[in-house]
C-alpha cells in the first residue's frame, strides 16, 4: 500500500489557504500598504491563532493504512525449488504454494490443496462462527488459522486480496464534513451580501468625491467588518470542547468534525458481530435424548472439548457445563482434539465400573451417522438450524454401541444494551438497520431480539435506489457490499453513521459520515472510525449523539450571531456614511470588536443548552434569513443610537465613532443572550465562562471609551444610557426572535 500521508508542514500551511484566511491575509497586505503596522500585526495575530487551533486540534495520520499492513503477515512458508523457505509475505507471487499452519495468519488469498485447517474469518466477513478448510476450500488474507495444518496455492496477492481490496477502499472512501461545508457556504452567503454593500459603499465615497486617503480605509474597515473572523476557530473549538466531554463518558472521537456530524446522523448501519452481540459464542439450548438430561449431556460434551485452547465452541460448552455440573460423568482417559477433515472431536473414558465409554462430539450430519437414525434428533436439529444456531451432536455410549445424547445449539448472543439502545435511538430520529456478512437466518434472530422489525433483504446485490426504511437487515454482505450500502444511503440525502468492529467494515466505517468502533474493535477499524468506544457496551453511541447536538446547538448560537453581526456592521458602515459623510469606525476600532466580540464569543461553546430532540442539520439558507431578520432589528437599533448622538447630541466624527463601536459591542450582547435559547431567554442558565467573557468585553469597551484609548471619549452617563438601551433591545429581540426561529424551522 502506498504511503498518502501528507507532510506536516503542509498541513499546517492548508490551514492559510481557505475564505475566511484569505479575506484576513488581504487585509493584512491593505494595512501594510497604509503604513498601519500595528493593525496589521493584530490581524496577523488573528490569523496564526485560527491555524494554530485547527492544526492542533484537527491533525490525523493515515494509521488506518498503516494499521493494514501490519495486519498482514509478515512472513510466510513457501516451497520454491523443492524446499521450503520462509520468506516475507511481501514476496509472495501468484501460484506459490504456501503451508498453513496454526496460529498463523493466512498471507494472501489462497486456494487449498491438501490438509485441513479451522479459520477464523471474522477480520474479513464478520462471521463469528469458524470455518473449517480442506482440499478444494479458497480462503483469504488476513484468515487467522485456529487449527490444522494444510498447503494452499495462491490465487491473489497485496491490493488484488479480498484484504486488499478493503484497505483500498478505506483510502478511496471519503465523507465531506457537513461541517466543513456549513463554514463554507456562510462565508459564501456574507461574501456575496456584504460584497454587495461594500461595491455599493465604494461607489458612494467615488461619487461624493472622498479623499482617497478616506475612502481606502473605509474600504478596509468594510473588508474587516465581513470577516466571520473566529467561526471556524469556534467550530473547531465548540468539537474539541464536545470530545473531551465525550472522552470522561468511554467515547473517544478520532476527528474533531465527528462531533457535529454525531448530530446530524438519521440513519445507523450497525455491524452484528461484535456491535449489537457479544462476539462469544455462548450455549443456546440443549436438547438431550437416550434418558439424559441437560448437565449430563453439556458434562459428556465437555470431555470431548479442549481445556484452555483458542476453540470458542469448545470454551462455550466448557463454560456451560461448569454452570451445570454433573456428578455421574465418566473419567476422561483420553483426549483426541478436533479434526477439521471428520469435523468431530473423541473422547476415551471408564464408568464407574471400568467399562470403556466412547465420547464423540462434532457437526450433526457426521455424527448422527454414526448411531442408529433418530428422527426426533434429525428434527430438532432442522428446527434449530432453521433458527441460525449452529448445531452440534453427541453420541455416547461402548465403543460399538454409542447412542444418540443430545443436541447443543451454539449463537453468538445480542449485547445485553443493544435492545435499549435501538429504542433510544428510535426516540431520537435515527432508524437503525443491521449490516453483517453472516446469513440471514442468523441475523433474522439477531434483529428480532434486539426489536428490528422490518423485512430482510434478499441476499445478492443491494438495489440501487434502497431506503434505510425499506428493509431492517442487510445479511450475507461483504466490504464491498457495506461500503456501497453506506454511499446509497447518502446519496438518498441521508447522514449516515456505520457502527463495527472488524477489518470489514473499516471502509464503511470511512465512507460514513460518522463510523462508530466498539470497545473490542481492530485496529484497522478503530483508524477508520470517527468514534472509538473506550467501554464495553454501546451506551457510548446514544452519548455521542446527544453531545453532537449540545455541541451543534452551541455552534448555532455562534453562527446566528455571526451572521447577525456581520451583516449589521457592513450596512451601518453604509448608514453612517450617508448620514455623517464620513466613515464611522476605523480599521482600528474594527479590529477592537472582533477581538472583543467575536473572539469573547467564542465562550459560547462552552453554554449550557438543550440538546436537539431530531437530528440535525445545517439550513445556511434559513440560517442566513434568519440572522438577516434579527440583523434588521440590530441596525435599527444601532442607527437609532447614531441619530441621537448625530441630531441630538451634535457629536463630532471622533464621538460618533466611538458611540457607534459601543453599540455594537452592547448591542452584540443582548442578541448574545437573546439567541442562546431557542424559547425565552429566561431558561437555562448561561455557563459562567459565558458570564465572564460578557463582563470583560463589556468592561473593556467601556474602559476605552471612558479613557479615550484609540477611540473619542465618552462620558458615563452616555455609555450608562447605551447600555440600559441594549437592555431593552434584548428583551425586544427576545420576544421578535420566537417566530423568526419558528417561521424558518431552527430549534
């Protein structure tokens, strides 16, 4: 596989490349050309502490591929000129014939020729039960062997494995962050707006014949005014703040953006094996026969099984006979470990009597041969095979006249959460379906216990227009088949979250907008996911949801404020020019107010709010509208104090200035705490990070103006009268806000 991993440096010189970075770095080079080093060096200032908290905090290797290699071999035996050599899997050339040993793990895809071997696929189909290999089987790479020994002749190699098909397309699968977009497209709406206004704004001063030495820094306290300075840092910021709340709840976000995708996700394709059941196969029913019972038969079955090896079926009987012990069993006087090639394991035991007893325990259709046939034992075997359980017989008895004992029924059970989770799920708006490479009959009994109802898709390929409602499980797929699931999904506008464990599911787990890795997950799976869960148990999920939408509702508050204030200040500009003939901020007082302002509000990421009850997602066009009408209401207000200080009060240009950059900065708080609640402002309270940063900016700009530092200024009572104006202003826009929000659907 080769290495994509971009160079550090890069990275962090991506984080200049961007709208919002470019409007600031433009800025930059105006105050430069006008000599205003200071300015420039603030706006500097401003600019590295957006990259520097995105690098930091968004960084991420590409240790999914990495984590891909590793998993395969690294060495393999290999019979090349009669001999047999080990050499590095990397080497290895279709048509070699290679050994399969046990506890080795299978190199490349192959085609066996002789011998029989006991495989754990898993890694690869998700099925938890092992599969037994002989003469004529193909297997892949990456296939751990349980047991046996066999040759095999090599059908596919590297990135042509079913193994390597996977890894290529975790590096194809690719989700673009709704985050990333929502950025975008609002720094695109107030580009076009505010452009707009600036053109107009410019034309204006051409026209009433303004000095140049005017009308350039007005253009650029313009520019300034646009700039959503800190929204991408409070996007970044508001994620990192959700994750570490998540990381003390066992969920560890490996993207900052899985935070708010969390939020928006409608949809959840969860993984059987190892996601919604334990991935141990545990006893599901004994049926004994021939005057048994229940402890005698697992006590039979348990002689048969090995003690301490890596047989999961063998540990499940032994683990169920332990539960149920039986006190008149045989004494074990030999062991024969399971053969692959008869599918059974022996037993050899005395009674109490000295008698010799045989014991054998393996697959139904071998075993019952060798008794006399019993048609009760045939029938419960079809029944509970017909139920997904994987069914195993034991036989018992002289060596020549063994009896039917019983049947035991072996599934791999539903995590003791997984039912709860569903129906929480369900209360949130996100429908969940199971995606597994096992039958169908086994994920049928699977769904049911977990409470999926719903149909089962037909095994062969997925529709193409298939809808997350039109079937509750998706069975017998294949990485291929999840991956392509999973892009269906979205291309039918759904967001989706991929929930799994295994190397097969580590594209989907890519490919979705947010992938889910329980506790017991691969490695290759855990660097595919956006979310790793640290604790057992799928709680952890519901968790990831909820923060999501804290965190996007914490977002919204910033973005409507945002939005608000970057309108308001580009058509005061205009305002102010028409009434003043002059501009009524400077460069300098521009970079006061989003130093004040926008970065000071960044301390709504950390507010209290009430998590959404739906999923969410990012309607910039009603956003914009939204902020476009509370904006309204904003510049009225802000005109208003301009008027007074014009017609009233008679200030000159230096006072207006000032009176002007003290309203926004009031008025900026009471649609601060207007907004942060979706109903009246009189709910939750505001988080004490919040409290403070509105009494340092509030403090700050008062200082300013009362001590005239870069600014007119003012005496008390005026600043007194605009800030008991924006307190009637908030309280206004309280009441203005409710059928705003209602009439553009933002809850």
């Amino acid at each position: 596989m080769p290495d994509t991993s971009a160079h550090p440096l890069r990275n962090a010189l991506v984080k200049f490349w961007a709208p919002v970075p470019w409007l600031l770095e433009a800025s930059i080079i105006l105050e430069i050309v006008l000599h205003k080093y200071f300015e420039a060096g603030v706006i500097g200032g401003l600019l590295v502490f957006n990259a520097a908290l995105a690098y930091f905090q968004e960084s991420r290797a590409q240790a999914t591929l990495k984590a891909l290699k590793g998993k395969l071999a690294l060495n393999a035996s290999v019979k090349r000129d009669g001999a047999w050599k080990t050499v590095p899997a990397a080497q290895l050339v279709c048509g070699d014939v290679i050994k399969l040993s046990l506890g080795g793990v299978v190199a490349a895809d192959v085609h066996l020729i002789d011998g029989s071997v006991s495989l754990d696929q898993s890694m690869l189909t998700g099925e938890s039960l092992p599969v037994e290999g002989s003469a004529g089987t193909d297997t892949f790479a990456g296939a751990l062997v349980r047991r046996g020994e066999a040759t095999a002749t090599i059908v596919a190699v590297g990135l042509h494995t079913k193994f390597g098909r996977t890894a290529e397309l975790i590096q194809n699968a690719h989700s673009v962050s709704s985050q990333q977009r929502a950025v975008l497209r609002i720094v695109r709406n107030l580009a076009i707006f505010n452009g707009f206004v600036i053109v107009l704004i410019g034309v204006y001063a051409y026209f009433h014949k303004m000095p140049w030495g005017e009308t350039i820094p007005l253009m650029l306290t313009s520019i300034l005014a646009a700039i959503p300075v800190a929204l991408p840092a409070t996007f970044t910021l508001a994620a990192a703040i959700g994750a570490r709340s998540l990381a003390k709840k066992g969920v560890l976000p490996t993207r900052l953006s899985a935070v708010d995708e969390a939020a928006t996700i409608n949809v959840l394709c969860a993984d059987k094996t190892g996601t919604l059941t334990a991935n141990a196969l545990t006893v599901a029913a004994v049926k004994p026969f021939s005057g048994s019972d229940e402890a005698h038969l697992l006590g039979l079955a348990s002689l048969a099984s090995s003690e301490g090896g890596q047989d999961s079926v063998d540990a499940a009987i032994r683990a169920a006979a332990k539960g149920k012990p039986a006190s008149d069993l045989p004494k074990l006087t030999k062991y024969t470990p399971f053969d692959p090639a008869k599918k059974t394991a022996e037993a050899s035991a005395t009674d109490g009597s000295g008698a010799e007893q045989r014991i054998v325990k393996g697959a139904f259709s071998v075993v019952a041969g060798m008794v006399a046939a019993h048609q009760d034992a045939s029938d419960a075997a079809n029944d509970l095979e017909k139920q997904g359980f994987r069914v195993l017989a034991v036989v018992a008895g002289p060596p020549n006249a063994m009896q039917m004992m019983g049947l035991i029924a072996l599934s791999d059970p539903p995590r003791k959460d997984s039912a709860a989770l569903i129906s929480e799920l369900e209360t949130l708006g996100v429908r969940t379906v199971m995606v597994t490479g096992d039958a169908p009959a086994t994920a049928e009994i699977v769904a049911r216990a977990v409470g999926l109802g719903g149909a089962i898709c037909p095994p062969g390929a997925i529709p193409d227009a298939v809808k997350p409602t039109d079937f509750a499980v998706f069975a017998s797929i294949l990485p291929e088949g999840k991956f392509n699931l999973v892009k269906a999904f979205q291309k039918g506008g759904h967001t989706i979250g991929m929930c799994g464990d295994g190397a097969n599911d580590a594209p989907a787990l890519r490919q979705a907008q947010i992938g889910i890795a329980v506790s017991t997950a691969t490695d290759v799976a855990k660097s595919a996911a956006g979310v790793v869960l640290t604790e057992a148990g799928l709680v952890g999920i519901v968790a990831a949801v909820k923060e999501g939408r804290t965190t996007f509702q914490r977002i919204l508050t910033y973005t409507l404020n945002s939005v608000v204030k970057k309108i308001v200040q580009v058509l005061l500009l205009a305002v102010g020019l028409i009434m003043t003939g002059h501009a009524v901020l400077t460069p300098m007082l521009m970079v006061i107010v989003m130093i004040s302002g926008d970065f000071l509000a960044m301390s709504l990421t950390t507010d209290r709010v009430r998590p959404s009850p739906a999923p969410n997602s990012w309607q910039i066009g009603r956003i914009t509208t939204a902020g476009a009408a509370i904006g309204a209401c904003f510049l009225l207000f802000c005109t208003g104090i301009l008027w007074a200080g014009r017609f009233y009060l008679h200030y000159g240009i230096p006072e207006m200035q000032t009176l002007c950059v003290v309203s926004i900065v009031f008025g900026s708080q009471a649609t601060i705490y207007a907004m942060r609640e979706r109903q009246h402002l009189f709910g939750l309270r505001p988080s004490i990070w919040l409290v403070i940063s509105s009494v340092a900016d509030i403090s700050i700009i008062s200082i300013l103006a009362l001590r005239g530092i870069a600014m007119a200024p003012l005496p008390l009572s005026i600043l007194s009268l605009e800030l008991a104006a924006a307190v009637v202003f908030g309280v206004i826009i309280d009441g203005a806000k409710i059928p705003i929000f209602k009439s553009m659907k933002i809850t």
